[in-house]
C-alpha cells in the first residue's frame, strides 16, 4: 500500500511542477548530488569536531562560496532588471 501512496503522491508532484513550469534539472541534480553533498558534510565536520568554521575560512572554501553567493546575486539581479 505504500508503493501505490508514493505513486500517487510522486505523481501528482511531477503534475504540479510541469504545471507551475518548474526546471526539471535543478530537481534532478539536487536528488542525484544531495546525499554525495550530506556525507562529505558529516565528514568534514567529524574531522574538525563539529566546527564549521573551517568551512568559512579556508582560502578554496571561500572562493567556491563567494562563486556561489555571486551567481545567485548575479541570477537575481539580471531578472529583477
């Protein structure tokens, strides 16, 4: 009964993007790398105990969050324009 409930509700997901024009790629992408992304999290945390700081001050960590920050600014300034 639990394969037919996820059927349906799946279903009526993929309805309700096509329907509201969501991109298909992003979806896809974020289900394929999320749980990639959520174990190399929980492994760099446990090597620097819990603290996420290292995430912030290391000079390639930066730069790969300041190309991320930058394209979501970039993204959003060119559609408000």
């Amino acid at each position: 009964m639990f394969d037919a409930g996820a059927l349906v509700f799946f279903g009526v997901l993929g309805y309700l993007l096509i329907k509201f024009k969501f991109p298909l790629t992003p979806i896809i992408l974020g289900f394929i790398l999320g749980p990639l992304l959520e174990t190399n999290l929980r492994r760099g945390l446990m090597l620097t105990d819990g603290d996420f700081l290292p995430f912030l001050t290391k000079p390639i960590a930066v730069f790969f969050l300041s190309i991320a920050v930058f394209s979501v600014v970039f993204k959003l300034w060119k559609k408000l324009q």
